[in-house]
C-alpha cells in the first residue's frame, strides 16, 4: 500500500513515503513537521489549512496526496526568510491587528500571497472574495481587511524599491 | 491621569509566533511514544446500552486498546457532579462518549473505531425543555437526587428539572397592579456553537510515577487539575496541567469538557500519553453548546413609561448534563431586567435536561439571551405608549440611586448607560434613515445592555512578578489567552505600575498548574478587572521590597525613598539612588556580603463580597457593571430578504481603554458574533436529538461578506473603583446587544417583530408573504 511521492516544499524536493488515504494537510502536518498549517475542519469550508500549490491558494484539507507528485508547494513556514525576517503580508498581518488567537492567520497570510502574486493590483472587491474562503470567529474581519490592504501596500513599496535597486 | 503605556496600541507580543505558524496549539504537540485516540458516538440520542461487541475493533492493524465505560464508577462537575467521561448502562445525547480506540496513529484509531459494534435499546427522546418537562415524560437522569452540587443548586428528582432559580425582588402582584399598561412576549434564543476555529482536544498522560499530566485547548487547568485528581484519588499537586495556546474559546472551552473522557481512556495505558482531537463534527456535538433559552417575559408600565414590573421565565433546554449549564439559566433570569431599574421583580429558572449536547458557556453568558427579550419588549411598549423608545429607557436606566434586579445599589463608578446611549443615537439616528426604494426597506434600532461578571463567589486571579537580575521583570498569571490579548494587557499594566518599558516585561505564554498561579477559570470578562488588579498589586508589593532593600543600604525610611523604575532615590536628594538591578536580589556590597530579599512577589485579587444567591436569588453577584448601547442601520434586500448591515454602532463605559486596537478588535469581533446569532447561526436537531448541521458547510458562520459595512466605536471611560487604572470588563458585551437593535430595526424596516433567532431570509419573506401584500408594513 505504501508508495512515494516526490514534491517540493518551501523550495527543497522532498519524498515522502504514504499510506495512500492522507490528504497534503496531513502530509504537511505530520509527515513533515509542518505544523503552521492549522486544521480548523474537514469540508473545505473554513480555509484555515490553505496553502499555496503551483502558485494557487489550496485548501489542504481536502487536496489530495495524488495531485501533489511533481506539485511546488508553499506553506507558512515558507515565507518568512531565511534570516527569520517576516514576509511583508505577515508583517502587516501583525501592523493591521489581524493577530487575536491567531489559527486563522497563516490560512490568510498564504491566501493573499497567492492573489498578490497573481494580481498585485486586485481591487477591494478582489480581496473581499478571498478573504470570504477565510472564517475568523476573533476579529469581525476588520483589522483582516484592513491588514490584507496593507500587506498590499507593503509589497507594491518592495516592488517599487526592488526596481529602483535594479 | 498621565499614564505613559496604558492606553497606548502597544503590539501585542504573541503575534509574530502565531503570524509565521510557529504558535504551538494542542494539535501541535507531539510526545514521545504518544498514542491517539478515536471516540466512538451513540446513533441514538437517548438509549440503554444492552451490549459492545469490541472484538474486531481490537483485531484492527496499529490498535494497543478499546476502552468502553464499563467500571466507570465516578461522576464529576463543578456545580452539579451529573456527567461521566463515557456513557456507563445509557446514552443521553448523541455526542456521547460511548467507547474509545487508542492506536498508534489517529487514522488507525478512526479505522478501526468503526469496528465497535453497541446495541441500544431506544427511548424516548427529548430536544426542547417544555417537552421534556411534560407530565410522564421519560426520566433522562434516574437518579438525579444522588448527584453531589453545590449548595443552593440541584436537580428536582423525579422529574427532568436540574435546578430552578427563583428571583423576588418587591411585590410581583402589586408591580401589575400598578401597571396601566402590559407587554408580553416568547423569545427563543436557539442552539448555537461558539465553533471557535480551533476544534477542542486534550491530551493525558497516566505516568508511572503515579501522577498524571495533562495537555488541553481550555481555560480552566485548575478546575481540570482538581476534578481529575479527585477522581483518581491523588493530590491535586500531583495532577498537571499544561495550556497551549487557544485558538479561539467564546465560553465553550471553560469548565471542564473533554479531558475527563481523554483521562478515562489514557488511564488504561499507564505511561503512554494519549492525544484526541476533536473533528468539527465532534466539536459540534460532544463539546458544549450555547443558548437553547425560551424565555416568556411580561413588562408592566404606567402611562408616563415608569417601568413597574418584570416578569420572566426562562426554559433552559441545558442538554444531558447540567453542570456547565446552570449558571447560564441563573445568567438568563436575573440580567433579563437588563439595564433597567424595575420594583418588582419574580424571575424563574428552569434548567431543563433534554437530550442534546450538554449547554455551556458561549460568550455573553445569558445576558444576550435575557436581555435580547426585555430590549425588543422596551421597543414594542414604547410603540404602545406612543413614546420614544430613548425616552422609555432613559426613563428607567439603571444610575445612581437605583437597585439592580439583584438588589444591588448602582454607584457613579458602575458608568453610565444614558451616556452610552446618546453616542450610538448621535452615530446612528441623526436625521432620516433612507426613504424604501425599489431594491430595499430601511430601518434602523438600538437597544441598550450591561454585564456583570459571572462566576463562582471564591473566584479568583493571582500574578506571580520576579524581577531579574537585569531589572527585567517576568511575570505569571494564570489567565488564559484565547485571543482576546489579556497577555498583553498584563504586559501594559506592568509597564505602567512599574514605570518600565513593555519591552523589558515578558509575560507568560503557557499556562502550567506547576508554575501558574491559580485561577478559578478565565470566564466572565473578569480578567481585566480581576487579574489587572492583580498584576498592579503584585508590581506595588515589587517595589515595595526594591525600596525596602535601598533603605536598609542608604540607611534611611522607606518612606523618604520614591522609585522611577531605574533607580530608588532619595525624595529630597535624587542624586542619592541605587539602580534597580542592583536591587532586585538583593543588594551586593563590595565584599561580596549581600543584603534583602530577592524581588519576587505573589498577588491575587477577588470581587469584593461576591456571593451566591440568597433565598430571593439576590445577593452579591454582580458587583462591576459594564453598561453600553448599540445600534444599526440597516437594508432589507426586497428580492432576497437579506438583511444588509450598513452600519453598527457600539458604545460601552470600560472605565479604562488599555489597548484602543485590541479593545475595538473584541468590539468589532464580538459585533460580528452577535449578527451570526441574530441571522444565521442555530444548531438544528431532529425530533430524534440527531444534528443536522454539524459541519462548518452546513453552520452557516458568518464571513466577511456578512460583515457590517461599518462598524463605530466608542468606549467611555467612566472609571471603575475596584478595576486597575479604572479599567472594568468588556469581553463579551459586545454580542448583548446585537440581536435586539438589529430585529428593532428590522421591525422599523417592515414592521414585523420577531421572537425567534435567527431571522434568516427565508423567514424574513415568510413573514412578509404572511402579511399578506409583500410590501412594507408601514
């Protein structure tokens, strides 16, 4: 029953050997350690398990272990540097108070990272629609707003000065 | 008062570990040789078990053990002891533990779970209180009046009641007597989940040294600590518990839930922990519910919109077990007089047991459900007087001189309801609301509210403070952060008593029974009040020993000595100083010889004579109020019956705003759970106690296209004698008044008044259809 699957996480090729009924969340959280990404329930409804996969925002929970041979895949642990630097969109996360108990955020932090890696220009009704994927019971999704539009702002401020550096 | 951190939006400290996912939660931890369980559920609500086979669940690959209840000759509760870790001759409800696999890993255990196989013998099945309190009906706990409670609580044996609280304040029958006009009213206020996004899970670990230790997604270790070491007949010291980090509460991750089940079944495999994790289907149905409250209420008024009399009873369906329940029903009845002073008062309580989940805590704790019947009833008698509803309120709040239905005198410092009000009428009734065009009705509504805290008289919250060698300080308290940022709010209140920078402060990230100190449970919004009291007492008593120290080496009075947080000087002569590093282990001469006491402080605070109930229901058990006012404008879709919020306004008397962002993200989240209550969310059952609905694609949980478009924010600062820097509670009051201004404006919009959460579109056009025209009724 066992067989392997070969994929890349957060930029290094991995094999992992399964079972054959897990889906990526599991794969994620207790093959590989990764537990930033959080279960919040089991029918794709609440978006607390999203990860990016070939630059789309997915939800792990029911994405299956088939799919993923040869998959590129980003996880929260993915985003922040290597010298432990905050990706911008974390950082805004914690600038826009969007962090109360927190299960919630790395869901929404990889969820954006897809949309602005698509669409740094995505409008407000854009957003609203991705971050709808996303159930926050803490913050009445104020400040989840309000830190998606400056995440927005933080990476067009990297971009500008990125090109200016060129 | 200048106050220099308090106040301030400083960031809270846990935010960079939960942003990268680095935020250690219960289904993070991994432990060697750790095991997982897979609890089987009944697929009857109300049954005798005549017999489990586990035969092929125990043949099944990875599994070391079943468990069923077999043996189990215990039952534990704080307030009434009725529950049991795993369903023993009978099932009640349909979440119930009936037997466990323990295997290596969770899929095995889930596999092979479904091996079990239980016959039942069905019996009859009750969801809704009144039904089960119908002449005749089966009887869901026999033997009720054995069960241990606390005093003044308890079951009525021989019938399904599990405890009746009863209220009197004045003359019921002279307060009707009086009335020249009546109003009256049922209100159902349905099942609801907090369904917080992290599903509830424990881990336990039986050790071979006898002691047991315990990992679990609450907040309440110590009530953990104490009913598992009483169960298992050990010192409550050799019981320990740890709390990671919460992913959300709202109420249903207080008292004690899961961990007795996952004790039970890690008690038959010594030395290995155990780990379960609900799935959101179990978190539905085997954890705690909210609300399931039916309350009648009759208002009684002269003319001139004195308010003379309250009647109110409410049926609590409180589920199968009534331990977490109870206070909730005793909540619902005596903060149904809301924010009004009434003369005459009888109130009554049933706490009903119906087959359903058990019911506990969900944020608002009774206040939303009493207080949403006597707001809509405030409104609907102001139409009957012709008068304007501010004016019937105004009329009748609670204020200086005035006794609450506890029989409470209200003082300056409880805050000021009529102030609250004015500011969400400015924000939200200046001028016309929108004229019905083709698309939507308008309306608009308000209701005003208070909370008291809600907890156990002896409740209370302790800091332990230790400063460090450096003059930085650390600091223990055994609140738990679910979220809320009472970490931080510790951090600041430290800051600001010991006149040293946040940064130098770090406060505690998990709470463990071995270090912590105790705390009854973080419930009620008490921490603030409570723990912040705590944390400045423990900071005084801190720089009380620094100056003790400084006096013995500056042979001088401790009197004659200020501190700044650097240094302790002479108050006459500041260049005469020692530097607070120097002091905080005592102070080390030249010689090496050192002198005083090491800086390390214990604290705890308690509301003043807090009490239980007295033979009238009255007594102490309010003590801080926080008042506030809501209100919202809001669109009825004329296609779809949807309602749209524009705006919702809030304005609450905290005493003391000690973090603006973090206390209008509780505001603004608290806003949001009040409109799911109001029109989405119920938890539905079947005649025969099934769920229908357990599953996050079937709760219909509000996201941020259900939120309103704007919300305004006010806090008054009306400050609070007993709270740190005047600071009082505000946790869950943001829910109470959500439901009343949003059907009063409802009801503004088409003229239809509701009783029944949640008014969903459907019945929105039901209602609408009914009437008769589908037009406006106004």
């Amino acid at each position: 029953m066992a067989e392997a699957i070969t994929f890349k996480i957060n930029g290094e090729t991995k094999t992992v050997a399964i079972e054959g009924h897990e889906k990526l969340i599991e794969i994620l959280r207790e093959k590989l350690d990764l537990t930033g990404t959080k279960c919040g329930c089991d029918d794709a409804s609440c978006g607390a398990c999203t990860v990016v996969v070939n630059g789309e925002a997915k939800k792990s929970c029911v994405f299956p272990h088939a799919k993923l041979n040869g998959a590129e895949v980003t996880t929260i642990e993915g985003m922040t540097g290597k010298d432990g630097g905050l990706h911008p969109i974390q950082q805004a996360m914690i600038d826009g108070g969007a962090v109360q108990c927190g299960y919630c955020i790395p869901g929404i932090v990889m969820e954006l990272h897809a949309l602005y890696s698509r669409n740094l220009e995505a409008g407000e009704a854009e957003i609203t629609e991705a971050l709808s994927r996303h159930f926050c019971r803490c913050t009445g999704y104020e400040a989840i707003m309000k830190s998606a539009l400056l995440a927005q702002e933080y990476l067009k401020k990297g971009r500008k000065k990125a090109k200016k550096g060129k | 008062m200048d106050l220099k951190y308090v106040g301030k939006n400083i960031k809270r400290f846990d935010a960079v570990k939960k942003a990268t996912g680095k935020a250690l939660f219960l289904d993070d931890i991994k432990l060697p040789g750790m095991l997982h369980a897979a609890i089987l559920r009944p697929e009857f609500a109300h049954a005798k078990i005549l017999s489990i086979d586990t035969a092929e669940a125990e043949a099944c690959e990875g599994v070391v053990k079943v468990v069923t209840g077999k043996g189990c000759d215990f039952r534990y509760g704080d307030n009434i002891r009725d529950l049991v870790p795993m369903a023993v001759d009978k099932v009640r409800y349909i979440g119930e533990p009936v037997a466990a696999v323990i295997a290596e890993t969770r899929q095995q255990a889930r596999v092979a779970v479904k091996k079990i196989k239980v016959q039942y013998e069905p019996l009859p099945v009750y969801v809704d209180a009144l039904a089960a309190l119908e002449k005749g009906a089966a009887l869901i706990h026999e033997n009720s009046g054995d069960y241990w409670h606390l005093p003044g609580l308890g079951p009525k044996p021989g019938t399904n009641i599990a405890n009746l609280y009863q209220l009197k304040k004045g003359d019921i029958d002279q307060g009707f007597k009086e009335a020249e006009v009546t109003v009256e009213g049922e209100f159902v206020y349905p099942f609801g989940s907090c369904a917080a996004l992290e599903p509830h899970g424990a881990i336990v670990w039986f050790h071979e040294d006898k002691t047991i230790e315990v990992w679990s997604s609450s907040i309440c270790p110590f009530i953990i600590r104490e009913e598992i070491a009483r169960v298992y007949k050990l010192p409550e010291s050799d019981v320990r518990v740890h709390i990671p980090e919460l992913g959300g509460c709202f109420g249903y991750k207080s008292d004690i839930t899961v961990e007795q089940t996952i004790a039970w079944i890690a008690s038959f495999v010594p030395g290995r922990p155990v780990k379960w994790v609900a799935t959101r289907k179990e978190d539905f149905t085997s954890t705690l519910l909210g609300h399931g409250i039916r309350i009648r209420m009759k208002v009684g008024a002269k003319r001139d919109g004195k308010l003379t009399a309250l009647r109110t009873t409410v049926y609590h369906s409180t589920g199968a077990y009534s331990d977490t329940g109870v206070h909730v029903s005793i909540a619902a009845g005596h903060n149904s007089a809301g924010t009004y002073e009434f003369p005459h008062i009888h109130q009554e309580s049933y706490l009903v047991y119906t087959n359903t989940p058990p019911i506990g805590a969900f944020r608002g704790y009774g206040h939303q459900e009493g207080q949403f019947a006597v707001e809509r009833l405030m409104d609907i008698l102001a139409r009957k007087l012709k008068m304007s509803p501010f004016d019937l309120r105004a009329r009748n709040y609670l204020r200086p001189g005035t006794t609450s239905s506890l029989g409470e005198r209200i003082y300056v410092s409880n805050g000021d309801v009529a102030k609250c009000a004015e500011v969400v009428k400015k924000a939200v009734f200046q001028g016309e609301k929108p004229r019905e065009d083709d698309q939507y009705w308008y309306g608009r509504g308000f209701a005003a509210l208070t909370k008291t805290p809600k907890g156990a008289p002896h409740s209370s919250k302790g800091c332990y403070l230790k400063f460090n060698g450096d003059g930085s300080v650390s600091i223990n308290c055994g609140g738990a952060e679910v979220g809320q940022g009472l970490r931080n709010v510790v951090r600041q209140i430290a800051a600001e008593t010991l006149k040293i920078p946040p940064e130098r402060i770090r406060v505690y990230t998990e709470i463990d029974t071995q270090f912590s100190p105790w705390e009854w449970q973080t419930i009620g919004s008490m921490f603030t009040l409570q723990g912040g009291a705590a944390v400045v007492k423990a900071c005084q008593r801190a720089i009380a020993m620094l100056k003790k120290t400084a006096a013995q080496v500056l042979r001088v009075e401790e009197d004659v000595l200020d501190y700044d947080g650097e240094h302790v000087f002479l108050k006459n002569d500041p260049e005469v100083k020692i530097e607070v590093h120097r002091l905080t282990r005592g102070y080390m001469y030249e010689n090496g010889m050192t002198a005083g006491e090491v800086v390390q402080t214990t604290s705890d605070v308690r509301l003043p004579r807090y009490s239980g109930p007295d033979v009238n229901g009255q007594g102490t058990m309010g003590v801080s109020y926080t008042f506030g006012a809501q209100g919202c404008e809001i669109r009825i879709d004329k296609a779809t019956g949807q309602v749209i919020i524009d705006h919702f306004a809030s304005a609450f008397d905290v005493g003391r705003v000690i973090n603006p962002e973090q206390i209008r993200g509780q505001i603004a989240g608290g806003v949001m759970m009040g409109v799911g209550a109001t029109l989405y969310e119920e938890v539905k059952f079947d005649k025969d106690g099934k769920c229908l609905n357990p599953h996050y694609s079937k709760y219909r949980f509000p996201t941020i296209k259900d939120a309103p478009r704007r919300q305004t924010i006010e806090c008054l600062e009306t400050p609070e004698s007993i709270g740190p820097y005047g600071a009082r509670g505000i946790g869950e009051h943001p829910v109470i008044g959500v439901a009343p201004a949003i059907l009063n404006a409802i009801q503004d919009a088409i003229g239809v008044e509701f009783y029944e959460l949640p008014v969903t579109p459907e019945k929105i056009k039901a209602a609408l259809a009914a009437k008769g025209s589908g037009k406006a009724g106004k």
